[in-house]
C-alpha cells in the first residue's frame, strides 16, 4: 500500500531533519512520498478564503488517483495509534491504491478539499503549525508500521 503526504509549504528550519527522518523511516513499511505545494502568497488583498482556496486547489491536484483523501484538521476525529494502524491495514486488505493525508498552511484547509476527505482527523484540539502536525503524522505512520508488524516500538494500550 502506498501512503502520500502532502503539505503546503517547503520544510524549512529545526523542523526539517526530524520530519525527513521519520518519513525515510515510514518508507520501511510503506510506499511513501512527501509532496509539498507551494504557499499562496498572503498579499495584494487576498483574504484566508482565497489563500485557502488556491492552495487547496494544488493539494487535490497532487492526490493521486483512487487514493482515500484524508485531511487534518483540529475539528476532526481523534484517533489512537491503533486506530490509524486498523484503518492503514483495512486499506491493504481491500487492496486499495493508497491513501494520501492533506495538511493545510497557515489558514488551514479549503472547503472543497475538506469536503472531498473520507475523513477529517485531529492530531489535536488546538492549532498546530504545519510543521509540527507534519512531524507528529509521520512519526505517527512509522508508529503504524511498526503496530502491524509487532515490533517494539509502540508501547501503548488501548485503541
């Protein structure tokens, strides 16, 4: 099964090293590519609508075909580490192509890609900057391979 994240913005900062190396570590259980779009410029009267409309525009562009589209959001379902690892590996059984998960810039998401989603989920109830949700779904993926395969890694109980 494959796994797309995709992002607005370019990694940049303290951030970037720790995102690329739980990514590479997601490519030992998963198909993986990270694709990032490019900001939409905050200026010249654009407003968060048109902001978000533009990038979420170049997001759906980037999802490839007969993925599941999930998008982040602080308003969407929260779900355990087993979870994301069930949903991941239902996805497998029902030999899908893939998933991708959409994270938004600084306004967040548009209408029309949260609509588009199969689901919303939150990685918290409060406001994340985009690199940090990045770094948390990552580490969050390798997590699920690591559930699926019964290694060590995850020491959690419950779902």
């Amino acid at each position: 099964m494959r796994i797309t994240l995709l992002s607005v913005g370019k990694l940049r900062g303290g951030m970037a090293d720790p995102i690329r190396d739980y990514e590479k570590r997601v490519s030992r259980y998963f198909g993986f590519e990270a694709v990032e779009v490019r900001e939409e410029p905050a200026t010249g009267g654009r407003g968060a609508e048109q902001v978000m409309r533009e990038e979420g525009k170049r997001l759906l562009a980037r999802v490839p075909a007969g993925y599941e589209l999930v998008a982040l959001h602080r308003k969407g379902q929260a779900w355990s580490s087993e979870r994301l690892a069930g949903h991941l590996a239902d996805l497998g059984v029902r030999a899908s192509p893939g998933i991708a998960f959409a994270i938004g810039g600084a306004f967040g998401l548009s209408d029309e890609l949260l609509a588009r989603a199969t689901h919303l989920l939150s990685l918290s109830a409060m406001t994340l900057p985009h690199e940090v949700a990045r770094l948390v779904l990552a580490e969050q993926i390798y997590r699920a391979g690591t559930i699926l395969r019964g290694e060590p890694y995850h020491k959690g109980t419950g779902t």
